[in-house]
C-alpha cells in the first residue's frame, strides 16, 4: 500500500467509523453499511475459511464500504464459490478464487487475512499471515492450544502486524457501557462471575473411512494437524468434539463468556483451575464434554466459572447463553446480546438497558451481524491510526487460555495450580504434554 492509498483511507475510514457507531446504535442493519460508510480507496481484504461463520464473516467485510474483499480461500470448493456469488451481490466486486490460501497471502494487493477455517488452523494461518506482510482478523479461539497462542503474541511484536480477535462483545456499545458501570461500583466490589451456553445438539454417530469428496482437499483442510483417515461424519461442523483438532463446547462458546467474565472482574491469569463433566448425552465419536463446569480462582480474590450443556438446552436465567457478576451491593445480568440488567440485593431491578435488534446467540454463523461491524471498523481503524485494538491477541490469548486451561484440568482429571504471572501450569508433566500439540511434518510453528 502506498503512501497516498494509505493517508486518503485514513481520512475516509475515520469518517465512515463515526457515522458508522452511530447508525448501529439507532438500528442500522449490516445491509446499511455499505450505503451509510464511504470510501473511494480502501483495504483490501482475504477470507479464508468461509462454510459457517467464515461466510457471515465475509459478508460483513463485504459490507464495509472501506473494504473489498477480492480474495475467497476454501478447500471446499461448493462454499468457495457460494460465497463468491453472495460477495459479489453485496460489494458489486466478484473476488477471485484461491483454494490454497497461501497463494492469496503472496498477493502484495492484500492488507488483511481473515482467519476462519477450524481451531486446528488459527494460529498457523494467522502466523503465515503475517509473515507475508497481513494483517490478521483471527476468529476465537486464539488458537487450538496454549504454546501457539504464546507463539501468536510473539509474533505480533516480532512482525509488527495487528491482529483483532473475534471477541466481538468487546465491541458492542452497551456491553462497553456495562463493564464501565461495573469499574464504576454500579454492584459494589465484583467477586464472582458465572457463564453458561446450552444447546441441544443431536449425536454426531460413528464415522466410517469412506473416500474423501471431489469437492475437498482434505490434505490442506487438515493442515498443520497430523494425517488421519477421511470419516463421513467430521466436515464441516463436528471437528469441533474431536481433540485433533477441535476445542470443544468450552472454546467454541465459551470463550465468549469467559472473556466477558474477566473483563467484568478485571483478572488476568487464575491460581487455580479445575473442570468436571464428560460426554454424557451419546454413545458416539464425540469426544470433548458435552457437559462441563469450568472453575477459575484468582489472586485479586475472585471467582469466575462456566458451565456448557451442549445436549440439553434447558435455559439458566431466562437465556441460553449469558454472564451474572456478583458484588457486594447488586448483580449484573449480561445476556446473550447486547444487554444487561442490574439488580440490588433484594432481586430488584436497579437498571436495565436493552438492544432492539434481533440476536440469536445460538445461531453458529452469525448471530449478531448488525454489531460485529463496529468490532471491524475498531480493527481498521487500529491498521491505519493506531487506534487500541478491543480485542488484540495478547487479550484474546489471555481469554483463550483459561478455557484451554479448563479443558486440560478436564483431560488430566484433576485440578490445576497456575502461576499467575503468566497462566502457565506448575508442577505437572502430565498437564504440561497437552499444553501444545505435535504437527504434520513441515507445518511446525516457527517465528
């Protein structure tokens, strides 16, 4: 990008992100974006991974009148092509086909790679992508384990690139204005903080070894994941209950909650975690828990747990997703949106601020397009002016580490003792052989 690209988008992104907080504020949808916000010059974006979020993700980009997206990568090529048709539709510009995303990161035209494919894939992608020079918008979590997420805040600072992680929520108006209200006393002193996600997911059944699709390149879709036969039951969603390359309900849903969580609490790394459940609901190949309580002390003297029912979506609170913090005066109720209501001792409600557009937090793809938009122009405006990341990846790892966290108490079977000062575990080998993973040959991690 030259100097004079980059000086003219920083003048017209400025301006576009202020109408653009806002129109979202009064109700704007993601289809106004790109009628409200106005550039004649704009980053350039590349999507790589586009079948369920990935696909929402592309489209909102596509909306931002800052930014073209001129590049879809996929190895599966009936979603590569289903997204370049809806692309095209919203930003009258066809983006070109590239099933290998390396060779779009060659491409010199690209600012920013956006990082959609499966856990296993995040921080190796993001990695590359900043080796060729990208900037990265990185979907949760950080990364599949601890070692990589490390690897990510290193680099970052090695290569000198942003990366905004998908902890939209950090973005949204009002769950901003909530967390000021909680450093402000609005419930006293917060000790304690609880998640939850429910959902009632069927049975993913047992696979069998069947030949790969001629729509698939299962060679690049595992990656940096070492080689396993081809099931029928694993692409595209259910790789997210297999250790091999998933994270489970925990990181898929309740990364969200537990970054809420310490925000709302002001922590950083636990001194102790600990996690029960197991998969309970069916005999199958699932293998991460569909029932799990994840509970996380810290040295400031605070509290936080999430609890996942992926099999039973019986609601807690009125929502199938959400936080409570708990203070010395009050409590807050975070929903699932853009929400919260406080309440006093008594169960009286103290305050209560709402959002009118619709969320569905359960909806995997994109449940809240119409907000995610200002979590892209804060990551936009961080590329050409500076401004703080809301969700940069020494927080997004941060958040994702106490979930990874959870998830290693839960495969060891016992509790953790951590050392606070940088979230890794003391004392235990056992632990410590899950903290990173092996690879593919060739597909190792490196700075």
């Amino acid at each position: 990008m030259n100097n004079n690209r980059r000086n003219f988008i920083k003048n017209t992104v400025l301006g576009a992100s202020a109408i653009a907080f806002g129109g979202v504020l009064e109700g704007f949808s993601a289809k106004s974006y790109r009628n409200i916000l106005g550039a004649n010059e704009k980053l350039r974006a590349s999507i790589m991974g586009v079948n369920s979020r990935g696909f929402a993700l592309a489209q909102n980009f596509a909306f931002q009148k800052n930014c073209d997206l001129i590049h879809v990568c996929d190895v599966d090529s009936r979603a590569m092509e289903r997204c370049i048709t809806e692309v095209d539709k919203i930003q009258g510009i066809k983006p070109s086909a590239y099933p290998d995303f390396r060779k779009s990161l060659e491409n010199k035209d690209i600012d920013i790679m956006v990082v959609a494919a499966p856990d296993h894939w995040h921080a190796p992608a993001a990695l590359l992508a900043m080796q060729a020079g990208k900037h990265v918008y990185l979907e949760k979590p950080a990364s599949h384990n601890p070692h990589e997420g490390e690897i990510l805040v290193e680099a970052a600072a090695h290569y000198k690139k942003s990366i905004q992680m998908g902890n939209q929520r950090r973005s949204w108006p009002n769950i901003v204005k909530s967390m000021n209200e909680l450093n402000e006393g609005i419930i006293g002193r917060p000790y304690y903080g609880k998640g939850w996600y429910s959902n009632n997911r069927t049975s993913i059944g047992t696979g069998k070894v069947v030949e790969v699709p001629e729509w698939l390149n299962w060679d690049l879709w595992q990656g940096p994941a070492p080689r396993m036969a081809f099931k029928d039951n694993i692409v595209h969603y259910n790789w997210h209950w297999r250790w091999h390359w998933g994270t489970g309900e925990a990181l898929n849903n309740g990364t969200h909650m537990i970054d809420l969580l310490r925000w709302g609490l002001n922590v950083d790394y636990p001194v102790k975690v600990g996690s029960n459940g197991g998969r309970y609901r069916y005999n199958d190949d699932w293998e991460t828990p569909d029932t799990q309580v994840i509970n996380l002390d810290f040295k400031e003297g605070v509290s936080m747990s999430w609890e996942g029912r992926s099999c039973n979506g019986k609601y807690t609170e009125g929502s199938s997703v959400g936080v409570v913090i708990y203070g010395e005066s009050g409590s807050m109720f975070i929903y699932g949106g853009n929400d919260y209501t406080v309440y006093d001792l008594d169960n009286n409600i103290v305050k209560e601020v709402k959002d009118f557009e619709t969320i569905d937090p359960r909806d995997a793809a994109n449940p809240a397009s119409h907000l995610d938009g200002l979590h892209i122009q804060n990551f936009f405006r961080n590329i050409l002016e500076g401004e703080e990341l809301n969700a940069g990846i020494t927080s997004g790892h941060i958040s994702t580490l106490l979930v990874q966290l959870g998830n290693i108490s839960q495969r060891v079977g016992h509790s953790l003792e951590i050392d606070p000062q940088n979230g890794h575990i003391l004392n235990d080998s056992k632990a410590m052989d899950l903290w990173a993973r092996e690879y593919e040959k060739g597909w190792e991690m490196k700075l």
